[in-house]
C-alpha cells in the first residue's frame, strides 16, 4: 500500500511538472539597452566577455556559458582581438551567407549580446549595405526575425531579447558588404543570460526512479 501511494506520489509530480502545450505564439521583446534588458531579465545574469580565453581559442560548440554554446558556417570560431577578446568567425564569407549560431540547452528567457565591428559607411565598399539579421527560435517551434543595422565606427550594437517563451537558439546573419564580395565582417561580444530554474521532467523521473527503488528495498 505504501508503495503504490509512493508510485501514485511521483507520477502525480509528473504530470505537475510536465510543460504544458503552447497556447499561442511566443511573444518576444527586443531591448535596445542594457538597462531596460536587465530591468525585463530578473536575474541572476550569468555573463561571458571572453577576456578569460587566449586569442586563438576554438570556441565552435563549446559552452562559453552553463547551457550557450555558438557555432558557425564560416571557417572557425575563435577568440580574436587585441585589446578586447570577442568570438569572431575569421573567414568563409564570399559567399555572402555568415553566420553565428547560438544555441541554448537549458531553459532560457532572457539573452543578450553585442554585435561588434558592423560598419556601414556611405561610399566604402568594404562596408555594409544592408542591414543583417537576427532570428529567435522558441520552444514552441515559432521564430522571429528583425534587421539590424550598422554604423560609421563599428560600437557595439546591444541586442537584449526577453521572451515568455523559452529560446532555444539565436542566429546572427551577417550583412551584404557593398563590393558584393560576401559579408561585412562582425564579432560577438558580452553575452548575458538568465536562465529559468526549474528541474527538468527527465530529472524528476530519475528522482523518481531512484525512490522507487529505496522504497522497493525497504519492504524487502
Ligand atoms: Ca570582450
Ligand atoms: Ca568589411
Ligand atoms: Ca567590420
């Protein structure tokens, strides 16, 4: 009778715990400042400005942070700079399609990073003539997609998501340079997350598992 209680116990957590079914769309907010993305984040920030990893390093899938990882489908991705370390993909962009891919394995609401070095100048053909493009994935398989532009000198551009849908992975497409010669060179920089702290079903269950089995041994 015990037992069954403990069984009936469990598989109840379960069902509690389950994700429910999306009802709509995941709604996404796009903060243009750190302020106003850390004020919509809560907390805790966990934050990664590469400064920890020699120059040189091959971070392609590597968790930089508990649960983000970048990869990309240019020729690698390593930490670059000088004075500033950033992740920078260092070649593969005639074909005009770079791009950085930031996947996130744990349940995540809130990201934010700095995309680097986006030149967009009038009359030099080194630069951007178009904006790039980032697109949000979400766990219940949707996605959104909004351009964003360079400038005269490079600054970091701030891209601060919130969403009430966990995101599940983040592509920066980079821009068309105006020589047509591929795309406009971009580092990533400062990544910010803040992660939902819940336990997973798949961890409830071996939880659950393993007090089955201490309840089965003490009948024995
Ligand atoms: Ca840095
Ligand atoms: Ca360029
Ligand atoms: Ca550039």
């Amino acid at each position: 009778m015990r037992r069954s209680l403990g069984i009936f116990a469990l598989c109840s957590l379960y069902i509690v715990a389950a994700p429910a079914a999306p009802v709509q769309a995941a709604t996404l907010t796009i903060h243009a400042t750190e302020l106003a993305f850390l004020a919509a984040a809560g907390g805790p920030v966990a934050s990664q400005d590469f400064e920890g990893y020699a120059i040189g390093t091959d971070l392609s899938g590597v968790a930089f942070l508990t649960g983000v990882s970048a990869t990309t489908n240019m020729d690698d991705l390593q930490v670059f700079g000088a004075a500033d370390h950033r992740l920078f993909g260092t070649g593969g962009r005639s074909s005009g399609d770079a791009r950085y891919d930031i996947a996130l394995s744990l349940p995540t609401r809130a990201l934010a990073f700095d995309i680097d070095a986006f030149e967009s100048v009038p009359g030099e053909s080194s630069t951007a003539a178009s904006p790039g493009i980032v697109t949000v994935w979400f766990a219940d398989l949707t996605s959104r997609s909004f351009n964003v532009s360079g400038n005269l000198t490079g600054a970091a551009i701030f891209i601060g998501l919130t969403s009430d849908t966990d995101i599940t992975s983040v592509r920066w497409a980079e821009a068309l340079e105006a020589n047509n010669l591929g795309n406009e060179e971009t580092a990533l920089d400062n990544f910010r997350v803040v992660q939902r702290q819940v336990p997973e079903p798949t961890s409830l269950l071996l939880a659950g598992a393993g007090l089955v089995g201490l309840l089965a041994r003490k009948r024995r």
